[in-house]
C-alpha cells in the first residue's frame, strides 16, 4: 500500500511544534509518512465558511472545516459533550438531549465526509479519532470511499444498557460497522464493544474474530495509549529552585492534574484529601494537595457546576485546616507549561487520579515517567481509569470510597523505600511498553493488514 496516511481529529495543532501526547504521536507518524491532517479549526464557531483552510504545512498538511456558531453549539457542545461524553463516561444523569442535536452532528459529519472524500486518493488511509465523528465512515462509504479507515475511541466504550438514551441506539453499531478497524483503549472496552455487537441481530463473529455487520467487516481491537516517557523523564529531571515552584519542601506534596470534568472525580478526591487532613489533625505533619484543573467546556451546565462545587468544597477545607503558614488544598485553574508540570510530578510524594470514568488517564503515565526511579513517589490510580487494566501495582483505589482514598494517602506518603521501588518499576515497565510512537505506528500497521472489507457499494 504506498498511498498517504488522511487524519481526522476534532483537535488540529496550530503551531509548528505541537504538545500533548496525542498530537506529538500523530504529528511523528505524519512526519514519517507524509500527508494529510484535517480537523475543526481553532476559531471556535467562525461565522459561515464552506471549505477547506489550510492553516500551516510543513512535511505534512494540515486542513481544517469550519464550524458555524449553531453547529459550534448544537454539534460540539451539543451531541458530542452533552451526549455522548456522558454517555460514554457512565453519566446517563446529564446526558442532555435536545431537538436538533443529532441532526446537526449528522450533518456536520456528512459535509466533512464530503471535504475528505475530495482528498483521498487510491490506496490511502484514514484514521479517524473519536466520539466528535463515529458516523463519518459510514459518510464516506455513502460517496463510494473504499479506502481503508480506522477508529480510535480515547474515551471508554459506552455501557451496553447506556446506548439505550441514544435518540437511535442501533446507529452506534451501524456507525462502528463502516470502519474497517476500531481501536479502543482497554481490553474492557473491546469486551464491551464486542458485546454490543454480539447483542445486535445485524451482527455475526467470523471464526477470525472479526465480526461481519451487513455486507462489511470490521476488527476491533485494544491499543492502550501512552505518552513519550523519555522526553517527559528528561524535562522532570532538569534541576532548578524548588522556589521557582513555588513549593515548600518541608511538606509533603500530593499533585493532581485534570482538565476540570466530572469524569475525573474531583470533589471525591478533595473530600479524601479532607478525610486525610483530619486524620493528621494535631500531629503537626503538614501535606499539601496542589491541584492543577483548567476549566474546560464551560458552556455546558454541567461543566459550570463542577467548578462552582470544588470551588466550595476547596474553600471550606482550607477554612478548617489552613494556618497562617500553610494553605493545604492550592487549586490552580490554569494550564501550567509541561516542563513545569514534569519538575512539580517529580517532587510530588503522589499523585492523585481518581476518575469515576477514564479512557486512559495519561497523567497516571506522565506521573511515573518523571519520578526519579531511585526515590520514586507513588501513584494513587482509580480503579476505572483504563491505565488501571496494565498499572496494577499503582496504589489502586475505588473513588467512590472516600476513607479507601484517603487512607491510601497516608500509605502512599509513608511508604518505605523499597515497596515504592518496586512498584514504581512495575508502573515504569507499563510506560516503556505502551509508548506513544508504537500506539500510533502499531494502529496504522493493524490497519493496513487487518482483515479485507467486502467491498462497501456492494453492500447498498
Ligand atoms: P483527557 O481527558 O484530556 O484525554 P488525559 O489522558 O489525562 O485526559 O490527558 C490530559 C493531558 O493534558 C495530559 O497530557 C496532561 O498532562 C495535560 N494536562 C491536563 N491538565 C493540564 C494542565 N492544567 N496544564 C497542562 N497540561 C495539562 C482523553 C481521554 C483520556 C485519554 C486521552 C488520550 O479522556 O482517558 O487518556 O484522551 O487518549
């Protein structure tokens, strides 16, 4: 196959060195291959624009669609945050909804189907990421593409019973069914995908464990992501003033980084870290939790809501505890430089991540990258972030259990020595072997060798 790799992400990197795992390990893979990268553009909700931009190139190109303000509201924050990421993160509570949401999503789906189909060429591939655009194979199959194209969820693959709140639950199977390949973080979330398949009529499994849906195939398998854990070791490790931090090092620092969402579990963890504070009351060991969550999605009620509740539990804790020396809980709503992240993990004596829902959770990776592997600290990793199925020998907890959270705390912070060892070359061994490079270069190798479709216009 020597055509040229097509990437749909929601997200596109605007400058000429991109950050954040995802984007580094598709920009590499791009910059080896050559092609093409399409995406929403950065102006959120630019007025009517039809076409493509093309918005910096260099050993590949770079595309992006426009969204109007009403898709930008109906499409984005609409179908793909206010139903499908609660969705699929266990949360049917807020799926929201609304008249007009799915048809927007539909659409905008159709028409990027309709810039893409005009780029790609004989023996190409495509590689489509995530919930923003499960229907746009099934789209390109309606314009007669045969190319070979690939999914990957980075979120967790929806509850059986959960698709049920879908305005048309039998689409989620349809839409997975164009693809040739759908890759997910976890061994569970392919058990779930393949059980969704398994209970649709439509569907029936091959004897090489592909399943054939109608007159196509399509494989689905699990490819765990991860970061590049050599660059963020190095970054950790670059000595400096701990004043520069502004850490004290006579306490004892526990670090949690999120975007502020509710699948991450954050007033759980706060409420831990209270329950901790308690039990330390009077003792005179002082430990501080620096919290690290710039706001995210801020339109959407729910999003408002979360804020507005850690806002009240940080402050009430800090009332109880804080002295006139120490402030316990520091919440910071920034996003902080990634070389200033790595040097704060490298210090901190854990790291929380407590997500009620996670695809995979790289900051649990990022955590253990930047430790130094001789006084490591340790991480506290919730039971249903996908990084939990490989990282067993993390400090594993159930979130929901406040006093297992909090007591885990205090065994993280007291930890002897060698036990942190052990278990950080356990977690350590779990980063090399899911590195970034290998997810992005083992999904394109899957894709180009797994299983042949039946060719799709035969199936109309
Ligand atoms: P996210 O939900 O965004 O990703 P995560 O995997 O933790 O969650 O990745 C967040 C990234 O952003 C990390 O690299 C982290 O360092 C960075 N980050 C977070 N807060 C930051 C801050 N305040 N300042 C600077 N950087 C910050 C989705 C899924 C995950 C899945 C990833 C990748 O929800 O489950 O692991 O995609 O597939």
């Amino acid at each position: 196959m020597t055509g040229k790799l097509v990437v749909v992400s929601n997200r596109i990197p605007t400058g000429a060195t991109p950050s954040g795992g995802l984007v580094v390990a598709v920009h590499d893979a791009l910059t080896r291959s050559g092609g093409l990268w399409v995406g929403a553009h950065p102006d959120e909700g630019t007025p009517d624009q039809d076409g493509l931009t093309e918005i910096a190139s260099g050993d590949y190109t770079r595309l992006a669609f426009h969204l109007t303000p009403e898709e930008y509201d109906s499409y984005y924050l609409g179908f793909a945050n206010s139903v499908l990421w609660p969705l699929c993160h266990g949360r049917v509570d807020l799926v929201d909804i609304e008249r007009g949401f799915e048809e927007t999503y539909l659409a905008v789906n159709a028409r990027v189907a309709r810039l893409l189909a005009d780029q790609i060429g004989e023996g190409d591939i495509v590689w489509v990421h995530d919930y923003h655009f499960l229907p746009l194979a099934s789209e390109l199959r309606k314009l007669g593409i045969t190319a070979r194209i690939g999914f990957f969820l980075h979120i967790p693959f929806p509850p059986l019973g959960a698709l049920s709140t879908l305005p048309s639950p039998d689409d989620f199977a349809e839409w997975l069914s164009a693809y040739d390949l759908v890759g997910l973080q976890t061994r569970r979330d392919t058990a779930s995908c393949l059980e969704m398949f398994r209970a649709d009529p439509r569907a029936e499994f091959m004897t090489d464990g592909s399943v054939k849906f109608r007159d196509r195939s399509v494989s689905v398998r699990s490819f765990p992501i991860g970061i590049d854990a050599e660059s963020f070791a190095e970054a950790a490790a670059v000595e400096g003033p701990d004043a520069e931090l502004g850490i004290d090092m006579h306490e004892d620092l526990v670090i949690g980084v999120d975007r502020l969402d509710y699948s991450k579990g954050l007033p759980n963890r706060f409420r831990a870290f209270g329950k901790f504070l308690d039990s330390r009351a009077g003792t005179g060991r002082r430990a501080s939790l620096l919290q690290i969550a710039p706001p995210t999605r801020e339109r959407v009620a729910a999003y408002r809501a979360i804020r507005t509740e850690l806002e009240e539990i940080a402050g009430r804790l800090n009332g109880e505890h804080a002295e006139l020396d120490w402030t316990p809980i520091r919440y910071i709503h920034r996003g902080v430089e990634r070389d200033t992240l790595a040097r704060l993990h490298r210090r901190a004596r854990a790291c929380l991540v407590t997500s009620l829902a996670d695809g995979m959770n790289l900051v649990a990776k990022e955590y253990v990258a930047a430790q130094d592997p001789e006084d490591p600290g340790v991480l506290i990793l919730s039971r249903f972030a996908g990084a939990a199925e490989d990282m067993t020998e993390a400090l594993l907890v159930n979130p929901y259990d406040i006093d297992e959270t909090s007591e885990a705390i205090e065994t993280a912070i007291t930890m002897p020595l060698e036990e942190r060892r052990r278990r950080h070359a356990h977690s350590l061994g779990v980063v090399h072997a899911t590195n970034v490079t290998d997810w992005a270069q083992s999904f394109v190798s899957c894709l180009k060798t797994c299983t042949p479709t039946l060719d799709y216009r035969r199936a109309q």
